[in-house]
C-alpha cells in the first residue's frame, strides 16, 4: 500500500442550528487520513453524523471549521467550479439506496458520467462494458433498474461510481438495503475492483462482519473518531 495521503480532515467540526435552542453539534472535530489503496470502514449508529462527514469529506458539504485535503489539495477555500470539477473527477459515491436513473440502462448509467467528463461515447461505452463485467452484471447491461434485482441495481451503481476512475470513493450503507446473502456478493464485488484499480474507500457500515474484513475500522461516536478496537 502507498504513503500517499489520498484523503485527509483535519479539526473538521460542523454545527446545525447554531446559536439556537436547537442546536446541534454534529462532528466535534474530525481527524481522519486514507492513503493510497486503503480501504476503511467507518462504523457508526444512525444518527451519528456519518452521512454529514461522507457529504463533507466528498466537497458536497463544508465544515464550519477545519481542513478537507484529497490527493494534498486543500479544498476548503477553493472555488465551487474546482469543487465541483473535483467531485467529478477525483470521487466517486454510492448510497444505501442505488440511485440509478430508472429511464436508462445499466450500460447508459454508467456511460453518463464519463459522458458528462467529455469522454468520447465509444471510450465510455467501452469501459461502462469493462467495470461491468469486473462485477459480473455485464449481461444485464441493457436492462433498466426496475428489471434488475437489488444486488444487480447496487452493483451497477458502484461501476457509475468509479466510471471516471476517482481516487477516492465514499460509501454510505452501501449493502444496508440488501439481505445478508446479496449484500456478501456485493461487498465482495466492491472489494476485488477497489483492489484491482488501487482505490482508497471510506465505507459507512452496521455491518461490523463487513467492517472487520477491510483494512482497518474507526468509530463515529459523540461527533468525533475513535479507533475501533
């Protein structure tokens, strides 16, 4: 594994509502770095602000204080347009729910996004068929989402989501919607391409038996992150 820092938060600290009854203190200062290749799970209870961190640690979100580095830039005072030429290229999401656009196919859906990163259509087409294939739903490629099981729909949005190769994928839940048997196959689909292609994870999980397979666990607790034991 490298010692290049892929992702790193530094005092990361956010707050709903400040000031008001209502207050929130989400994340209390956040501390959290992932090299090259890593992949790890981020255990925490619904509630807990994992959603919030993802978002922040993504450029969907800003924290109120502290710094986001991907790749050893430092985002936190970049402009929206490099933010957002930084999501598209740089990071890669996936969701309890798989979010696939219902009008298109397995293949368009994963075509999209290179589409919309100026690749040519045959280069998409091409590599949306590639990653597909790595995780054994090349022969659903025609199929729309409401014509592919769950498992299917989750692994299609993980090709989406490392269609223009990013660096750094964040995972919300990614097997929370599937039953035990279906969520295995997924992970595993998830873990051999990450390997393959050198990516660095950060994976939102209640699945500890899942947690414990990655490189190593850390826990959101009172809005800060604590070493798994």
């Amino acid at each position: 594994m490298s010692s290049q820092s892929v992702l790193s938060l530094k005092g990361i600290k956010k707050t709903y509502n400040a000031g008001k009854p209502n207050e929130v203190k989400v994340l209390r200062g956040i501390d959290l770095e992932l090299k090259e290749g890593e992949i790890v799970a981020m255990v925490a209870p619904s509630g807990a602000g994992k959603s919030t961190l993802l978002h922040i640690a993504g450029l969907l979100d800003t924290p109120d204080t502290g710094l986001v580095e991907i790749g050893g830039e430092n985002f936190s005072r970049q402009s929206d347009r490099r933010r957002t030429r930084a999501r598209r290229e740089d990071v890669g999401f996936v969701y309890q729910f798989h979010h696939l656009l219902p009008e298109f196919s397995a293949l368009e859906n994963v075509m999209l996004p290179q589409l919309a990163n100026g690749v040519s259509r045959t280069s998409a087409k091409a590599r949306a068929f590639d990653i597909l294939g790595r995780v054994g739903v090349a022969e659903r490629a025609d199929h729309r989402p409401a014509d592919m099981s769950g498992g299917e729909q989750q692994r299609v949005a993980f090709c989406r989501a490392l269609a223009n190769a990013p660096r750094l994928l964040l995972a919300d839940e990614p097997t929370g919607n599937l039953d035990p048997t279906t969520a295995e196959k997924v992970f595993t689909s998830l873990m051999e391409l990450a390997r393959e292609t050198g990516l660095s994870a950060l994976v939102a999980t209640h699945n500890l038996e899942l947690a414990a397979r990655m490189d190593r666990q850390v826990k959101l607790e009172e809005g800060v992150l604590v070493t798994a034991d």
